[in-house]
C-alpha cells in the first residue's frame, strides 16, 4: 500500500519501549510500531522515560538534546532530553528524582513520576523543534498529557493544532487516585466534577484521556466493543458510550522480522512452513533442557503473567484433568503467589508432565513458542493479546476464549473445510476450556498430516504491524484534518 501522509508526523508517548524498557505489550507496541510507520513515509518519533536501568550499551548511543524545566503544583522540575537513534528517533526524558530508581512501577509517587512524564512530553517538543501533527499517548501513565495539551497548551500557536490520540491497553489499570493529588500534578480542584476526572470519589487519570482525547483508540476491534458493556467496562462503560464515534479498534502487531522461527538465533534449530519437521527438534532439544521425558506426546506452552484474568482460575480448576492426560505442560511466567505454587506443586508432583519456570525468560520464551505442539490462553478478557500471535508465527497451535483480540485473530478449526488457526472456546468455565484442549488433543493424534495443515494455517497467519501500521495512519490523518 502505498499512503500519501503529506509529510504526517506523529509523536508516540509511553512508558515502555521495546527493547530499552519493557514490562508487558505496550512496550512492544511502541518499539515495533513507529519504525512501521516510518516505512510508510510519517515521520514517527517515541518519547519515554531515562530509566536507570535501561542497558547502557543502548544509552552511548544517545546524544544530549537540551534541558528545561517542567512546572508540577508549587514546583519547578528538571528535564533533560537524550535523542536515540534506530529504526524511529526516540527521545529519553531524564530526571533522577523520579526515574532513577528500580523498576517502572509500584511507588506511591507514581502519579507525580508520570504526569511529570507527561507534561514534560509535551513541552519538550518545543525545545527540540518538532511539531507533530497528533501525539499518541498510550495507558493511564499518559493520559493527563491529554489535558495538559488541551487545557494548558492549545493556547500557543506552536500546539494549536496538535491533536491527541488516547490508546487504551488493558482498561483494568486506570490511575485511580485520591482527589488531594490534583494540586500536586499542576491541575486545580475544578477538574473534580463527573464530567472532567473525578471517578467514584477519587481521580482517574484514564477518565482524563477518555475524556479530553481527540480520538480514543483500543487495541481490537472485539474489544472497543466490549469495553463498552459492563462486563468489560471497569466503571467506564458509560464515557466509552458517549464516545462511542471517536473510539476505535485496531489490532497489535508483532514485528515479523525480529519474531521469524526461520532465522531466529535463539531456536535450537530453525524452520518454516515448507520445512516444519525441523520444528520438532526443538521439542526434543527443550525436553532434554528442561528434564521432561523424550516423547512424542502434544507439549501445551503457557507464557504469561499469572492472574486471573489470564484465566488461570479455569487452569486450576482443570489441572487434575490436565495431567491424566499423555501430555507435556511447559509453564513460564510470573505473577500471584497461589497460581505459582500451584505449578511449583504440579512440577513436583508430576514431574514427567509439568515444567515450571516461574521467572521470564525472552530466550526460553522463544524456545518454548518454537517448540510446543499447542498454546494455552484461556483469558477471561485480553484487549489483543501478543502472545497467541507469537505462537502462531512459530507454529504453536493456540487453545483462545472468544474475547477482545483473541476473537480477532484466531478462528476454530473445521476439519469440513480445512480452515481456522486454533481452537477457541465461548462460555468462561472451566469444562469451556476442557472441551478446546480435547478438541486439540484429538487433532493431533489424527496424524502429522492432519496436524500439520493446522500448523500451516497458524504460521502462515498474517500479523506483521503492515495493516495495523497503515489504520493508524488513517487514523492520524482523520484527526490531522479535523
């Protein structure tokens, strides 16, 4: 496709950036997503935080870029921008005080740490001279940026025209605070009203961006409807209705070179769809590594954060049924402490079937994708999901419920047609869940051949950030030209 952006330009905020800083999807959907984006002519720039523990071998190749100070309640902070170079600019704002420390999240500070991001996000651009023609602010941490372009900066001919894009990642995390913050984060008390930020008593810094954004946008299309509902809506079900002609879906992508089982170094052996037997390599390699027995049984991945919302409150349901089964269970992933002893528990126990990793791992993470036979991922709700689309790029046949962007990407299979890239399940229980694995389960003992045309469904599935890159170039134009 090609796309006339008539010189677009687009600044992405956010917290996280692939491969500098991340902590879940967001960070790769702004270390994927603005090189994208570039290739189809925008000149897309990133802006996060100068963590302290961003590898150093990424920070020499940064170069000083100025210094200003950001006004926060009665106080005066400063900033110092870094400009990094790759496949987009990315500019780093530092402040020791409130990044200098360990880990993104978790301080009681974070509401002053990120509304100081964000003001500074949008005051920088000044210094730096760049103009852009929307800012992409992503999640909770971001979202005052909205109100401080709107309300604060609209009034300088150099903001003006700037519009604003609020993306929503997982609705659940919304920034609630007390109302007493307000001051602190260079906002008076008038912003305490159920129009503006105030939220059941307190103030929700996700109401904000729902609010004074331009344009809100979601990471699926399923789940920009959901989140609609009450089910889904965690509160905000009723400001998304309202808003309902300015919010829109587009799906994650994954970056289709940096995620390729046929050139990835971190594989025991490397493969594609026309040559898939040496996929299984890798599931021998990974049995021997990690001490499980050396069969030709269906091996089920699991990569993910431990919580329910993944649906491992199904998974413990099901597991004694799990494990009667001549199957392999490889587990990796952190998260609540009842999910993690029970994995610990189940490896112990059946130490012939069940692999836990409680920790992450990125190079055991791929090993494991490239290895598996199915990929579990049961959510109760999943805004898009990234991992059922890593697993299909490597040839993990994926078990999904019908939600958010798992509804989007992946389709049952029907042996009739010889279509559909997985097995998905309706109904949250856990027999729902039980009747996808068993659904898989007797695929794959049909034989290598009837297996194998599910497998080259999955990998031959199209999720590369090229589409979703090219809706969100609408997208910016539509606001650009509002």
């Amino acid at each position: 496709m090609s796309v006339n952006t008539n010189k677009l330009k687009v600044l992405i905020v956010a917290t996280e950036v692939n491969p500098y800083a991340k902590s879940g999807g967001l960070g790769d959907v702004a270390g994927s997503l603005p090189g994208s984006l570039r290739r189809l002519g925008v000149d897309a720039r990133v802006v996060m935080p100068k963590y302290k523990f961003i590898n150093q071998e990424y920070l020499r190749r940064c170069s000083y870029a100025g210094s200003f100070f950001t006004k926060l309640g009665w106080r005066s902070q400063s900033a110092s921008i870094y400009r990094m170079d790759g496949d987009a600019p990315i500019y780093l704002i530092e402040n020791d005080y409130y990044f200098g420390r360990d880990g993104f999240y978790g301080y009681g500070d974070d509401f002053e740490r990120f509304a100081f991001f964000s003001k500074a996000a949008v005051e920088f651009l000044n210094e730096v001279e760049f103009q852009p023609d929307v800012i992409h602010f992503n999640d909770w941490q971001t979202a005052l940026g909205t109100v401080y372009l709107k309300d604060q900066y609209s009034r300088y001919l150099f903001y003006s025209k700037i519009k604003s894009l609020y993306s929503v990642h997982n609705l659940q995390y919304q920034g609630v605070f007390g109302r007493d913050i307000l001051n602190t984060v260079d906002l008076n008390d008038g912003y305490y009203n159920s129009s503006q930020l105030e939220f059941y008593g307190n103030i929700s810094f996700m109401k904000a961006g729902l609010v004074y954004a331009d344009a809100v946008g979601t990471v699926s299309e399923t789940y920009s409807k959901e989140i609609q509902t009450p089910n889904y809506g965690f509160g905000m079900d009723g400001i998304l209705r309202s808003r309902a002609g300015d919010l829109y879906g587009i799906l994650n992508g994954i970056d289709n070179d940096k995620y390729n089982p046929a050139a990835d170094p971190r594989l025991y052996a490397c493969y594609d769809t026309k040559r898939i037997g040496a996929k299984y390599a890798n599931k021998r390699a990974l049995q021997k590594h990690l001490g499980l027995p050396d069969r030709d049984v269906p091996m089920i991945g699991i990569i993910s954060r431990l919580a329910n919302q993944k649906g491992f409150d199904l998974i413990s349901v099901a597991m004694e049924e799990l494990i009667s089964k001549d199957i392999q269970i490889v587990v990796l992933g952190t998260g609540e402490g009842r999910y993690e002893e029970l994995f610990r528990h189940m490896s112990w126990r059946a130490k012939d079937k069940v692999s836990a990793n409680i920790f992450f791992d990125d190079d055991l993470a791929r090993k494991i994708y490239a290895s598996s036979d199915i990929f579990l991922m049961p959510s109760l709700f999943e805004p898009c999901g990234l991992g059922q689309l890593f697993a299909m790029r490597y040839g993990s046949v994926p078990i999904v419920r019908k939600t958010g962007g798992l509804a989007d990407t992946v389709s049952h299979y029907n042996p009739n047609t010889g279509q559909g890239t997985g097995f998905v399940f309706e109904d949250y229980n856990a027999s729902g869940m039980m009747w996808a694995v068993n659904e898989a389960l007797r695929a794959y003992r049909m034989g290598p051949d009837y297996w194998g045309r599910i497998v080259y469904n999955a990998m031959s599935a199209d999720f590369s950030w090229n589409k979703s890159a090219e809706k969100y170039v609408e997208l910016y134009e539509k606001l650009k030209e509002s």
